[in-house]
C-alpha cells in the first residue's frame, strides 16, 4: 500500500478543481447564476416569487420553494434522455432541502420560487456545483435568506480522502474503490443540510471528510462572494467605455 | 393632459429609493454582516444577530444615521401600497376587473374605483380584456388580495404607445430623484413616458424614432446601476 496517494490530475487531495462563477447570466429569469467545478458546469435560474398552481399546494403560512435539476442530453458522454428521471427528481429533492434552510419565504404566503438547475457539462459533482449556482441564483433574485449555501463532494480513493472528485476518480476501483459524499454546508454556520454518500467510508473517516469540505467551503464562498459583488462592483463590460456615455 | 400621468407616479414613488450621496452605501451578499454596533437599527433588507447588523439579502447596504438598510438591486416585484403599476387586464367579475400587474397573485380594480361611474353589466365599456392600465395599488392585504385605485391623478387606460419591461428594481433609478431622470428623457424626446412601480414601462410618442430613443434612453440607465453620476 502506497502511502502518497496520486490524484489522477496531479493536485492535491485537498485541493479543489478551478471554480468559475458569474451572476445575472440569465436575462429573463429574477435571479440567475452559472458555476462550475472544472469541467462540470451548473447553471441556475430563479423564477418568482410568484403565485402558486396548482392550489392545493399553496401554503397560507409562507411561500415554498421548487427545485427541478436535470442533465441536458449533451452534458454526458453518451446522450441523455431528456426529461425527468429518478436520478434527477431525486437530486432535486435533496437540492430543495439543502437550499430551503437558508432562505426565508414567509413574507411571501401562497406563493412559490421555481429554480431550475441544468448542467451543462457534467463531470462529477454536478448536485453539488447546481446547489453552489443555486444559491447565488437565490440571493441574486433578492429572496430573503439567512446565508449562501456552499456544497462540495469529498469522496475516497482507496484509503485516502480527496475534495471535488472528477468523474475519472469517480470510477476509481483499485483497493477500496471510490466514495462520493456530497456535502452542502450553510456558509457562516455549522448547519449542514446534505449529507449524501455513495460508496463505502469508515465511521471515523466521516468526520474528516466534513471537516476536509468545511476547509473547501471557505473558498467556494469567497467564489460566490465575489460573483456576487462583481454583478454591481465590476459588470464584463469596461466601465470607462461606459462612463463617457454616461451623462445625458 | 397626458403629462400629468406621470407626475403622480414620481411625487410618491422615489421619495427613499434614490441614491443619496451623503449616505454610504456598498454591496453585500446575504449573511454578510454590515456593521457591528450596538444601537444600530436594521431596517429592510438586515436582521441583528448578537452585536452584528447583517444583511437578509443581496443588495445595496445604506447606513442612514443608526438605520441601516439593503436597498435591492434585482429580484421580482413585490407590491406596496401606493405603487402605481402598469397592469393588463386579464378578466371581467361583476364587481371589477382582474388586472395582471406582475407579481405574486394578480390584482382586482373594483368598479367603484373607477374615475366615472359605469354601468354594472357594461363593464367592458371603460375597460376591455387586453387593455393596459396605470393604476395605484390601493391595498395589498395579502399576495392573494391587491387591490387597485384609478382615483388619483393621471391614472387609467393607456391608449396607444407601446410597453416593455425593464428590472422593477431599477425603477427608481430610471425615474430619478423627484422624477428629475424620467422628465430629462420626456423633455429631450417629447414623448409621454408612464413608468410603474412593477417595471411596465409605456411610451406614447409623436414618431416613432423619438419613441425608440426614449426606450433606449431608459434601458440604458437600467442596465447601469454602477454608474454613480446617472442620477
């Protein structure tokens, strides 16, 4: 048993695949947002609030979230069917939960915020990165929210944990094999609210692996963060171009 | 005449939503805490968590003396009363119209709110499905219930002229402080330009070119919060 442990691409376990966001990708949705771990990409776009339909879902108490995550046929290497399967109606259940802790609808009764997660081009992670885009997407709309969601997969390669698996590592089977665990996290807080594993994982290992995703957390935050500041502070296009124009 | 539609819409409507710059004002992201004070007061938009005001939402932290609020930026429309909105009529009751303004649930204009009297089954006579309309949001008691008013001036049916939507936040911005931004674009394009509250924007205009420049005119400011000196 090698001790040193290799991640396929040469980075190391803790270290997270290059991260890209942007906010207001979206024109005709309230809130929209676009991230991406390396080669899987998220996009994510907020609708509402706004009234709800069928009826009998509505809540008299406070607005409700939807979450619809799916793949589009051409993020996958062989073609995705399109339209709902167990897989994605699954992950958006456990996108709903992940993203309703943090957000307060209560303002707003009977009404209904649909997020529509797609991914673009998925290499493993993808709940993840759509709960990350989701999240800005969120606050991007202006919903009332305690913090930002930050998510990330640890997963287990043989007997070491590495953080943001590609799919390549995904299929890893020398040894132990693979484990992905998916972990979403409230930024600010000790609130997890997805906790998801495939695989297999010793029970003291569990708590390194949060302990190796709240390490990530910090820097998928600042990621947000930023994205979110540069949708006002600093838009693609150059402000001095702008600022000629700008008077009358 | 037409004139006039407009300046019921700017009295009320920007009285705190204009940039101020004597206030400081920068952008923060939810859960960011915005300043630690103990007798600090969060206003919309921020909570007090321990010694922390922080911000509920993403938008512009404004310190006003000890009341600090986020002003929004993006997001859907939420009705207040007092707004006034462009709506469209969507249907006819015996007692109103149902009028489509944008937001969670739609809004009813009752008969009687109505500037002149109408007769109970002529309804249709005043107001027509498919009919544009400004009018004032009377009450909102619930997103279930909004209640519209014509009764104030330069409210009612749009005639003519064209809508297009722009992001409800940037609504104040477009309209400027005391409308001083929305009569500079109505003064350079002679047009008569009706902005709501929801973000329906209506332009009736002599040409159509003066039209098309005054809707690139309002687009541009509301593409452009960044830019300080729009005001």
């Amino acid at each position: 048993m090698t001790k040193e442990f290799k991640r396929i691409d040469g980075i190391k376990n803790n270290e997270l695949r290059p991260m890209m966001a942007k906010v207001g990708v979206i024109p005709n949705a309230d809130g929209s947002a676009i991230f991406a771990f390396g080669n899987t990409i998220a996009i994510a776009a907020v609708y509402g609030p706004k009234q709800l339909h069928p009826q009998h879902m509505q809540n008299p108490a406070t607005g409700i979230l939807r979450v619809n995550y799916d793949l589009l046929s051409f993020s996958v290497s062989d073609r995705k069917k399109p339209g709902p399967s167990r897989r994605s109606q699954e992950i958006s259940k456990v996108t709903e939960w992940a993203l309703l802790p943090a957000i307060n609808l209560k303002e707003f009764p009977n009404t209904v915020v649909d997020v529509s997660i797609y991914i673009l081009q998925a290499d493993a992670g993808t709940r993840t990165a759509g709960i990350n885009a989701a999240s800005m997407a969120l606050a991007h709309a202006g919903i009332p929210m305690r913090y930002l969601v930050c998510s990330v997969a640890v997963g287990k390669q043989d007997k070491s944990l590495v953080v943001d698996l590609t799919k390549e590592e995904e299929d890893f089977e020398e040894g132990e094999g693979a484990t992905d665990f998916a972990i979403a996290k409230i930024a600010n807080s000790d609130e997890l609210t997805l906790l998801q594993m495939d695989g297999k994982i010793a029970p003291e290992l569990v708590n390194d692996a949060v302990k190796m995703a709240t390490e990530s957390f910090k820097e998928i935050y600042e990621v947000q963060k930023k994205a979110l500041k540069d949708f006002i502070e600093a838009p693609a296009d150059s402000l001095d171009k702008k600022k000629k124009g700008a008077k009358k | 005449m037409r004139n006039e539609i407009n300046e019921a819409h700017e009295s009320a409507e920007q009285s705190s939503d204009t940039p101020d710059f004597d206030v400081k004002r920068r952008v923060v992201i939810p859960g960011e805490i915005i300043v630690s004070s103990e007798d600090a007061l969060p206003g919309d938009g921020a909570r007090r968590e321990g010694e922390n005001i922080v911000a509920n939402r993403f938008g512009l932290a404004e310190e006003a003396g000890r009341l600090i609020k986020v002003i929004p930026i993006s997001g859907a429309f939420v009705p207040r009363r007092g707004n006034v909105v462009i709506g469209l009529v969507t249907d006819i009751t015996y007692a109103g119209w149902l009028v489509d303004i944008d937001s969670a649930g739609s809004a009813f204009l009752p008969i009687d709110e109505s500037p002149r009297f109408i007769n109970r089954n002529e309804l249709d006579q005043f107001l027509k499905i498919g009919d544009v309309v400004a009018a004032k949001i009377w009450s909102v008691k619930s997103s279930k219930s909004i209640d519209l008013t014509l009764k104030a001036r330069g409210l009612g049916k749009l005639e003519d002229g064209f809508t297009f939507k722009i992001i409800p936040a940037r609504v104040p911005r477009v309209i400027g402080r005391e409308g001083s931004m929305i009569n500079l674009i109505k003064d350079k394009t002679g047009c008569n330009i009706t902005v709501g509250q929801n973000g329906w924007v209506w332009i009736k205009g002599t040409s159509t070119d003066s039209e098309i420049k005054a809707r690139k005119a309002i687009e541009f400011i509301a593409n452009n919060v960044h830019l300080i000196g729009l005001t």
